[in-house]
C-alpha cells in the first residue's frame, strides 16, 4: 500500500522572539511504526512549503497514495495577542487531497487528541486516530490492505452507520520503533529551533497535569536509556546533528532516570548540545543533577510552569516558591532557562500580577514569555469557569483560540504587561 502522511504545521515562532520551527517527529515516528516490505511511505512536510496547497496537490498525484494520514500538531499557537488558529489549514490540506483522489483520509497528531470529536467534526476526514497512534495506525493501515476489521483498534474516531462521532478511547504507544527522518529537511530544523526532538520519556499528554513523582508508576512511556542513547548516535552519524531536543514532561523526573541519561550521555561521548523541558519539582532538581546536565551537554531548559488549573488548592506563594528554587538552582549551575508566566487565571487580581511580576524581577531568564490569559483547555477547573462565565458555549468551542482572563484584570492586563515587556528585552508577551 502506498502511504502519504502529511504534517500540516505551519506555525513558526512558538516562542516569540525565539525562533521555533519544530520538525514534525511524532509523524516520523509514525512513519516508523509502518511495515516497510508492506508498505511505501512518502511524508510530506509542509513547514516550509511557499506554496502548501499547491505542493499537497502535485505530492498526491505523483504518488497516488492508497492511504494518507494527515497530522495536526496544535489547535492554535496559544497567544492571546497574536492568536493563529490551526485548523483551517489543516481542512484545507485534507479538501485539497479528497478533490484528487479517493483514498481514505485518516487524522490524528497532539492537536486533534486533545479534542478529538470536535476536531473530526469540523475537519471531516473518514477516521481519526486519537492519542499515540504509531500502533494503532500501523494496524489500520495493515486492516485496510488485506480487508480486515479495524473499528475495535485503540483510539480510532468514525463516524457510525446512524452518522455520529464515535471514538475508541485513546491509543497508547511505547516508541518502540526508531523514527523515518531520511525525508524530512534535518540540516534546515537543526537550525530552526531548539533541535530535534528525542523522545525519552512522557507523562498522560492528555490531561492538564505535570507529572511530579519519583517513580515511573506514572509514566506511559519511559524508554529504555540505551534506547535513546542509539537514537541520538544515529542522528549524528546519520544526519551530522549536533543539537537535539529531548521529549519528555519534565527532563528531571524521575530523578534517578534524568542522572542516569547524563552519565549514558557522557560515557558514550556523544558531544551534543541539548535542550529539554524541566519540571518545576525542587526534590528532583538538586545540584548533582543540573551540575550533570550541564557536564552533559545541556544549552538551554523550558521550566514547565503551571497554570491554577493544576494547583487549585494553594496559594501563589506556595505556586511561585518551587519555581524560585528551581530557577535560582539552574543560574548557580549555569544552565540558561525559559520560562512562562500566566496572567489573568482564575482568582488573579491586581495584587497577584504585581506579585508575579515581581518574582520574574527575582529571577534571571534567558527568555521569559508574559502570558495573557491561560488558554482553556477540556476537562479543567478554568473550562468550567468559562463556561460559567459565558466565554464559552462548551468544550466544542475550545478548537478554536479560547482564552480566560478574569473579570478584576480584563480592562488593564494587556496594557500592563506590554509596558512591562517594553522595558525588558528579554520579556516577551505572547
């Protein structure tokens, strides 16, 4: 079977004044996961397409694909000042295909598993894959070759014979199997970004949460470290990559795990700079750790921050207190950081901006992004509360660019921040 997967990312500065372009992995890995002597596959990378219905066209008629997967990495670009909504594109991609040919249309990526009814809804493709969909789309594709059922496979969404959405809960996956770089423009992302990304280890990506804990109890994938050791050698011998983005929810836990991958990373003498998330956790961010990031090869950490949503219970205080000593910890040891802080979450007031405010005086960022508003997100306390207060109708609505801001804040934290933002050259309002 001939198989077309597309990744329609178009979105090219995610972090403001960084430059961000971030190469579509999780369809490579999904190129992975397809039995080569079943299948040729083709990925069509949209990222720097001048023209990228125009190219989406000739790519399908050259290659009459029998199958074509089609990925939304986000739903928007999650700025209040700037919003660009993901999702038109994307069905624009998908017209273009169905007007050429026939094949079945099959959706999934990060962007579409957070909503993935309302997404199929508006998108309308024939299936959906929601959550981690290497095995799942392998299987698929494999079903629909040799004719076999498939509607009982891990996260698929379809419409059934009375019209309605129906999806299989979500689809899990361990990355078992190495990603398909070789079509993707390696030279170009190595330069676009913060590097390619390495999945290491990952939390429930689909609930609003960072994963704390110590332990490996919670985690859906935690690769084996040889693993991710012969990924990255492969990149280098490969591609000739020298900076790589390490995927996971928080670089630092587990713990033992994090210093465990420093000292593979070192023994195997990769000589990489790399770049990862940091969780915000100080038990599991102690000096040994970040002195070993650093003696690894670390360049720069996003400190995951959270928006109330996960911290209903606590007050700002006990909210900024980790993020103090894990940011003073990173400037003792030299590591740089980015770091995002939300304004106009549930309960903010002018008192609370003034004091997070303060707090980024406190602290020394290599970037640090003022976020307006925390972008809704389903099944949370700030979805209910926007629902309450009329911004939005229901959770279908948050496909597009939703955003909460609190009453007390609405009139003035725009104007606030941007002042503040125009003092500071490495403060940027997104």
């Amino acid at each position: 079977m001939r198989i077309l997967l597309i990744a329609t990312n178009r979105q090219q500065r995610l972090m403001g004044r960084m430059n961000a372009q971030p190469a579509p992995i999780g369809l490579a890995y999904i190129a992975g996961h397809l039995d080569p002597d079943r299948h040729e596959v083709k990925l069509l990378d949209l990222m720097f397409s001048d023209d990228f219905l125009e190219e989406t066209e000739r790519t399908v008629r050259e290659f009459q694909p029998d199958l074509v997967g089609v990925s939304l990495r986000n739903l928007d670009n999650v700025s209040y000042i700037d919003p660009q909504w993901a999702l038109p594109a994307t069905k624009e991609v998908i017209e273009k295909v169905r007007s050429i040919t026939e094949a079945p249309i099959v959706c999934g990526g990060p962007g579409f598993s957070l909503l993935p009814e309302a997404c199929f809804a508006y998108l309308e493709p024939d299936m959906g894959v929601a959550g981690d969909g290497g095995e799942s789309f392998a299987q698929l594709a494999d079903a629909l070759e040799s004719g076999e059922t498939y509607y009982n496979l891990p996260g698929l969404v379809y419409r059934n014979g009375a019209g309605d959405v129906v999806r299989q809960g979500m689809a899990y996956s361990q990355f078992a199997k190495p990603p398909r770089l070789d079509q993707l423009d390696m030279a170009r992302y190595e330069k676009a970004g913060f590097g390619i990304g390495v999945v290491t280890k990952l939390g429930d990506a689909f609930t609003n949460s960072i994963i704390a804990e110590n332990n490996t109890s919670s985690w859906r994938v935690l690769r084996p470290i040889e693993e991710v050791i012969d990924e990255v050698q492969d990149l280098k011998s490969r591609f000739g990559l020298r900076k790589i983005f390490f995927i996971d929810s928080g670089f630092n836990v587990p713990l033992t795990y994090a210093k465990a991958l420093c000292r593979s990373i070192m023994e195997a003498d990769l000589q990489v700079h790399w770049n990862s998330y940091l969780a915000p956790v100080p038990e599991a961010c102690d000096d040994e750790v970040l002195n070993l990031m650093r003696e690894a090869g670390s360049g720069l950490v996003i400190v995951t921050n959270k928006a109330r949503e996960d911290t209903e219970r606590q007050t700002l205080e006990s909210r900024l207190e980790p993020l103090r000593q894990v940011c003073q910890r990173c400037d003792r040891a030299g590591i740089h950081y980015v770091i995002s802080q939300y304004f106009g979450e549930p309960g903010e007031t002018r008192d609370t901006v003034e004091a997070k405010l303060n707090f980024l005086n406190e602290i020394e960022p290599a970037l640090a992004n003022l976020r307006v508003g925390v972008r809704i997100r389903p099944d949370t306390p700030t979805a209910e509360a926007a629902i309450k207060e009329g911004i939005i109708a229901n959770e279908n609505d948050l496909i597009n660019p939703s955003f909460y801001i609190a009453e007390p804040v609405r009139d003035w934290i725009v104007d606030r921040l941007t002042a503040e933002a125009e003092s500071n050259p490495r403060w940027n309002l997104l």
